[in-house]
C-alpha cells in the first residue's frame, strides 16, 4: 500500500521489461475503484480509452520508451473511502508505427443510433 492524503500528488511510472528497444508504452485506461475486485460499480476514471478525465493528470515526456510516468492529484474520492485501488491498462505499440493505439491518442468512441 502507498498512503497519501488528500489534495497530495501521486506520480507512477510503469516499465516495460524488454531488450527491443524499438517499443513503447501507452497508458489506455487508468481507475480508481475502493473495491479491488470491482472497477466498474464505484469507479473514478482518471484516464478512459486514451482520454483523459481528471483535470490534475499529467503525462511526463521520458527519454525512454519503456517507461510511462504521470502524476495526479489525490481527489476526493479518496476520503470517502478508507481504501482506494488503482487499475491502469496499457499497451504496447512499436515505436514509430504511426497507425498503433500508441500514437492515436484520445479516441472517443461514436454513438450509435438507437433505430438501426
């Protein structure tokens, strides 16, 4: 467990362990939940399909491809509940493949019509 108080920065890193220096690290979804084995019930989307949803996230530009670092702020989400879980999806794209999910960014997804 990591412990931190309200309105405190929170920075991760995720690493990619592999010799190819030619991949990369996208983080795709990243929630909060208080129930480890339930992030779709009582969630906080931090970052959902690329986008993202709370304004104190932040991406750092690393020299390295293999690392993903971002930060956000500890919300109040976190003081209703005496425990809060994190689940973070990422993906792995080759460097420089312009037509991965890496490099599409935020990609909302189009609403159907209901009639079809």
């Amino acid at each position: 467990p990591y412990y931190i108080d309200l309105n405190q920065n929170l920075y991760l890193q995720a690493y990619l362990h592999s010799s190819d220096p030619n991949l990369i690290l996208f983080v795709e979804t990243c929630v909060a939940s208080p129930d480890p084995r339930d992030f779709t019930t009582v969630i906080y989307e931090l970052k959902k399909n690329g986008c993202v949803r709370d304004s104190s996230y932040f991406t750092y530009e690393s020299p390295h491809s293999h690392f993903s670092r971002f930060t956000f702020n500890a919300f109040e989400f976190i003081s209703r509940y005496p425990l809060v879980y994190l689940r973070c999806e990422l993906v792995v794209c080759r460097l420089r493949d312009f037509s991965s999910r890496c490099y599409q960014g935020c990609v909302s997804r189009a609403k159907r019509d209901a009639s079809s």
